[in-house]
C-alpha cells in the first residue's frame, strides 16, 4: 500500500554545494531542525539526538556528489524513519526539496502538522544560510 506524500521545497538564495555540505552535518542539526534542536552528539561513530519522542539516533547518507541528504531517524521504540532530502541546482542558487510520507496510523491533522513543522524547519535553514551569505 502506497503512503500520501508531500514534497516540501524551497529556494535557497546560495549554491546548491553550500547548502548540502552545511545540511549534511549532524553537528549543525540543532541551529535548523528544530525536532532535533537539542542534545546532538557522537558516541563511537553514531550520532543520537533528543527529539520530542525521546533519544532518537540519526544516520546521515555518506557524502556524495548528488546533493543526497536522505536519513534515516531511529526512535526509541525502534521505529526507523527515512527521511528523503535533496540539494539541487536552481541558477547559481539551490532548491531543497524533502519528500514528507505520511506515518502509518497519522491522521490528517498529524499529516499537516508533519509537513508544517518540515516547512519550518526548510525555511530556518534557508534563513541561517542566507543570512550568513549576506556577511
């Protein structure tokens, strides 16, 4: 069975490179994912998160040069959730675009509430390197 999805994309005023090697930085999770806003860290290669549902781990996909920024969040119950985000070339700047599944089991509201919070947190990242572009 097929889950709804909704593509969230914005355009990111800086090269499609600077977004991803910024993006691609558990470290750096904290000043733009607000879900993963507080206590990153790296513990024998891993890196692990406090989320809203508790400590969660965060597997980033190796570096490459696509602009391929999935990865996968493991909650605490073992639940993994794959999470598909790219940086592509839009002119000189960058298009970021997730791709948002709704979780088996979410209600509509839920599925809204997911896609708004993915909005923002495109839309801080976009803020913070724009910003800094601007120095």
């Amino acid at each position: 069975m097929l889950q709804d999805v909704r593509i969230v994309t914005t355009s990111i005023a800086v090269p499609w490179q600077v977004v991803y090697e910024f993006a691609r930085q558990p470290s750096l999770l904290p000043q733009w994912a607000s879900g993963l806003a507080a206590g990153i860290a790296e513990e024998g290669g891993r890196w692990f998160g406090q989320s809203p549902m508790g400590r969660v781990q965060i597997e980033m996909t190796p570096d490459n040069p696509y602009g391929v920024l999935d990865h996968d969040v493991t909650l605490p119950d073992g639940t993994v959730f794959h999470n598909p985000l790219r940086a592509v070339a839009n002119g000189d700047g960058c298009e970021l675009t997730f791709t948002v599944f709704r979780a088996v089991g979410a209600d509509s509201a839920s599925f809204e509430k997911d896609c708004a919070h993915v909005t923002g947190d495109l839309q801080a990242l976009k803020r913070l390197l724009e910003s800094a572009a601007h120095r």
